[in-house]
C-alpha cells in the first residue's frame, strides 16, 4: 500500500464512523461483542465448506446498508489488502490429492478449499472494516475497557490514534520530499532510511514531551476518563440477541440446501 | 507477515488470543510498576510513529525488493520490552481495524507473532548480552541483526505452525517452513541493519534518551533468569505441542511430503487433530447428515467412520445447495440495496 493509499483509507474510516445512523448509534460494546462472534463463527466451519456460508453475507450488507457506508470504497479495500491468504490458498489445489465433482464437472478439492478460504477472507476483513466505520477507534477503546482490558493500554491507544494523523501528516511531507529528491532507485536505499526514521523518532520524542507537559498543566494523572458513559439501552440487547441468534441459525442449521429446496419445489 | 483470519480456526486463534491477552496483562502490570505517566504519552505518540514508520519503503539490501521495518526490536531497544510490546500491541490492533491486516480473530497470532518474539525473547535473551553496553556501533550493529533475524524467524515459523495447525491449507509443512524462513531472513536482515542505524543515529543525537528508556524497563544486566525460563518453558511447550502434532499425523515428514505431491493417498492426515476434531463437531452437530456436500464428493476425504457416499440422492442435495446458496446470497444483497432505497427515501421526505 502506497503511503498516500494508507493515509487516506484511516482518514475516511475516521469520517465514516462518525456518522449517524441506527448502527453507529448502538453501544460499541455489542457491536464488538457481535463482530468476534461473527468472525469466529465463519472461521470455525471445515475446510470445505463454501455454500454454507453464503447466509452470512447477510450480516455485512445489513451492517453497510444501515450503516450507509460506502460499498465501492469498502469492496475495493477488502480485494486489496492482505494477499498473504490468497497466496498461501492457491496452493491449496496443488497439493491437494482429493477430486470434487461439481454439477458435472471434475476438479481438485483444492479449488474448494480454496474458494472457502476466500469466502471466509471476504467475511471477516469486511467485518473489521465494518466494525471500524461504524464504531470509531474512540468507540472500540471504550468498549476494550469496559471489557477490562488495563487502562494504561487503552490510554496509549487513544494516545496514538489521536497522534497518528499528525504524525502521518509528517511523514507525508517527509517521503514527498525524499520523492522529489530521487531518480530512478536512488534515495531508497536503507540508510536513507534510517536517517528518515532516525529523525522522525527524535522529532515524535520531543512531540511526546511537549504533549506530556502541556497534559500535566491540564490535570493529567496517568488515566483518560471517559466522557461519555451510556448503559446498555433496549435497542443494543436487541441487536445482540437477534445477531448471535442468527448466527447460530446460520452455523448449525442448513439455510442455504432448504432454500434451495423450497425453490426447486416451487419450480416443479 | 500478517496471519489471516481465512486461514485460522478457531482453537488456535483462541489459543493466541489467550497467550496475547496474558502477555498485555503481564506488560501493563510491569509497567505501572516502575514508571511514571510521562511514559503514557510517550508510548502512545511512539506507536504513531512505528506507524508511520512502517510505512517508509526501502529497498532491502541484495534482493532489489522494497520493503518496510516492522518496528519491535527499535521499541524494544528504545523503551524497553513491556513498553515495546504494548506499543507493537497497539500498531497491529489499529492495523487490523483500519488496514484489515489479517482480521480480528488472527490479531491474537499477529501480536504474538510480531511482538512477543522480537520484545520478550529476541530483545533479553540475544540483544541485551551481545550489544554489552551499546556504546559500541560495531557491536551493536552485530546485535540488531541477530535479534531481528531471530525474532523474525521466530515469527515466521510460528505462522507456519498455526496456518498448519489450523489445518486450512494443504501445504506440506516442510516445503512451507522453508519458504517462510528464507523470505523472513532477508527482512531479517533489512530489519537488523535499519535498527542498528536508527540506534546508532539516536545515541549520537540524544544519548539521553537511551539512558531513560534503560531507567524504565527493567535494570540492565539483571534480567531474571527465572521469567527468561518460563518463557522459553511456555514456548517450548507449544512448540512440542504442535511438532507432537504433527510427528503424530505424518510420521515421516519428508515421506508425507512426497505423497502430498504426488497425490498418494497413504496418509489419512485431516481426520486427526483439530481440524478432524473440528469436523467431528460439525458432523455431530449437523441436522440434515445428508448435508455433507465434501463428504459425497471427494473421495481422498472421506474418513473410516464416516457415513456411505450418496448415490443419486446425493446429487440432488448438491444441487439443492448450490441453488439455495445462491437464493441466499442475491436475497442478502436485495436488502441491503432496498433498504439503501428506503433510506435514500427517507432522507428526501426530511
């Protein structure tokens, strides 16, 4: 990913999880609580499994289309992060010994294999993006520690969120001028590198005792409280209910094969 | 490298996720121990900037590739390893968030991947004793590099074990480790050279600064032997574990190797393990036992106690799934978009 690419695809997810509407209003603790359960559930079914899963696109398009997030934007960043699955489930039907008869036609089990490993990329990378454009980083921090997680943990989060903008923003004009400086491979070598991150690391040092003294002055006390407290309200234990229910139906129950059924009957 | 969720199940990421969620307690309650609320800002601010940092591209020595740092052992030499690991903590979470770099359940793996070898084993065990007092460049530049190349490797062999473990993918596990480890020595080395430099040029700029960061970790030269024990005890642990695993399943690696590629049949290898015990589960849990699309279908597959391939009905079913998945899937985007309308309606009646 290009350093322009990253910087503006934190910058829009920071826009969208702003907005408002009835996802971005539910208590970030369920939508936490729903996101893990969805991802565990897709990532906990066998290897071969690609048809199964299709009800649990349901769960994304709801979230995007009540959400009104941005379908382009999210489909493009779920194809082009992370080839890292792609590459290693490509192999699958190399390696794979077993044969798939599939409405007639005779290929490697690999290739299902494959297909579900993609299946079930598609599912949770677009369930993170989901969780972040409807949630805000702020949000997901409150929610971590409120599920106890160390408040000097969640602090530094919140520290750097509030700081990587400003920071990316330096790098920005750092590699731009670095750009502008070198031909061809020149002024990429890694100890060009190395005085970039050098200074950038002093530089952040010196950002970060500013930042500590001008907090002190402020009543600082090693704690970032949290303003805005609000307790689990009907409509966040509705979401939750409906959601793990749906999942589980989903998981164990064939809705896909009664469907298809129900329509062959019906065309019959 | 960044595990992926599509390639994990649940019990291992769950194992990592327990293994990570421990070691973040561990490092807040070190940390809160012996250091003042300056180091807060400073962590969080640094995180920013690894961040930032990573996304810096160099060309990696000898190889013509471009690559980045990935941050830990700098963190870990700056700050300290309980600073360091939480801060790495930090960047893969906000990573997985907003870049989905591998996804929720496979951040367990990822921190403990990218953070736990290079901050609490890389860092004490190789870094801290070879680099002495770091006053020296030569010897510190010998010491980046061994730690970062043993932390990646580290990292690297341990995606392999849990993509293995998980039992997603077909690659032969000898074949696999090769490549990991062979990619991951390169970076290694761009990681080391990149993270003796930036020491270097702090030291030469702010020595200062390298004094605190030593203040706020642990004292030098007194890291305890008995947590440098159980950690590698747990690791060893784990390691065994998934070797046991797979000595158990494939009692001649090199042999099951062969037969993969070849496409013998000798080894019965998913039936076992958590994978098989997965499947087990599913099939248990399954309403309709004829709704085993895999089961009828592939041949190699099909376990000793597993039900009789289908025949005519079978075939049926396999059509019904695929029609049904595909009614599923087309009605999930029908609402999505009818709501869209709805809204889109809504929003114009206001």
């Amino acid at each position: 990913m290009s350093f322009d690419q990253a910087f503006y695809t934190i910058g829009r997810l920071d826009l969208l999880s702003y907005q408002d509407t009835v996802v971005h209003r539910l208590d970030a603790r369920v939508k936490v609580a729903a996101t893990l359960l969805f991802v565990v559930m897709v990532v906990s079914y066998p290897k071969y499994e690609v048809l199964s899963l299709m009800p649990f696109f349901l769960f994304p398009v709801l979230m995007v289309s009540l959400g009104d997030l941005p379908v382009l934007f999210l489909v493009r960043k779920v194809l082009v992060v992370s080839p890292f699955a792609v590459c290693i489930g490509i192999l699958n039907p190399l390696f794979d010994p077993g044969t798939v008869t599939v409405l007639g036609t005779t290929l490697s089990a690999g290739w299902i294999s494959f297909l579900s490993i993609l299946v079930k990329f598609a599912l949770t990378i677009s369930a993170a993006l989901i969780l972040i454009a409807t949630t805000s980083f702020p949000g997901v921090c409150g929610a971590l520690r409120r599920f106890g997680v160390p408040a000097l943990f969640v602090s530094q989060l919140l520290f750097l969120y509030r700081y990587l903008f400003v920071l990316l923003e330096e790098t920005l004009r750092i590699i731009r001028a670095r750009e502008l400086r070198s031909f061809g491979g020149r002024g990429r070598e890694a100890k060009v590198a190395v005085r970039i991150i050098g200074s950038l690391f002093l530089r952040t040092v010196e950002r970060a005792e500013r930042i500590y003294r001008a907090m002190l002055s402020r009543g600082f006390a090693g704690d970032i409280p949290v303003l805005r407290r609000r307790g689990m309200e009907a409509a966040d234990a509705l979401f939750l209910t409906v959601a793990a229910v749906s999942f589980a139906l989903f998981r164990f129950l064939p809705v896909g094969e009664w469907t298809g059924r129900f329509a062959q009957e019906l065309f019959r | 490298m960044h595990m992926a969720d599509a390639l994990l199940s649940p019990a291992v990421g769950a194992s990592f996720w327990a293994g990570t969620i421990a070691a973040i307690g561990y490092a807040s309650k070190k940390l809160k121990q012996n250091i003042d609320d300056k180091m807060v800002p400073l962590m969080g601010v640094l995180g920013a900037f690894i961040f930032a940092a990573q996304l810096i591209n160099f060309t990696i020595p000898g190889t013509g590739s471009s690559g980045h740092i990935g941050g830990g052992m700098i963190l870990a030499v700056l700050l300290g390893p309980h600073a360091a690991f939480l801060v790495m903590a930090s960047v893969l979470l906000v990573q997985a968030l907003f870049f989905a770099d591998g996804g929720l359940l496979a951040l367990g793996c990822n921190i403990w991947n990218l953070g736990l070898y290079p901050c609490y084993i890389a860092y004490p065990l190789l870094y801290r004793p070879l680099a002495g007092d770091g006053r020296d460049p030569k010897r510190n530049l010998a010491a980046a590099l061994v730690a970062a190349v043993a932390g990646l490797q580290m990292g690297a062999f341990s995606v392999v074990l849990e993509t293995l473990l998980s039992g997603k993918t077909e690659l032969p596990f000898g074949a696999f480790a090769l490549l990991m480890l062979t990619i991951h020595l390169a970076i290694g080395v761009a990681e080391g050279l990149v993270t003796a430099g930036v020491i270097t040029y702090v030291r030469s700029a702010r020595p200062e600064l390298l004094e605190n960061a030593a203040l706020s970790g642990p004292p030098r030269q007194s890291v305890s032997i008995r947590k440098v024990l159980a950690i590698l005890a747990l690791l060893a642990v784990i390691t065994s574990g998934g070797l046991s695993w797979f000595a158990s399943t494939h009692p001649d690696g090199l042999e099951w190797a062969i037969e993969k590629v070849t496409g013998g049949r000798g080894v019965e290898g998913s039936g076992q393990g958590v994978a098989g015990a997965l499947r087990k589960a599913q099939e248990r849990t399954a309403v309709l036992p004829d709704y085993q699309f895999k089961q009828e279908t592939r041949e190699g597959d099909r376990g000793t106690d597993g039900p009789p391939p289908q025949s005519a009905a079978g075939a049926g079913t396999s059509v019904a799934g695929i029609v049904g998945a595909a009614i599923v899937l087309l009605v999930s985007l029908a609402v999505g978009f009818t709501v869209r309308i709805l809204r889109g309606r809504g929003k114009h009646a206001q």
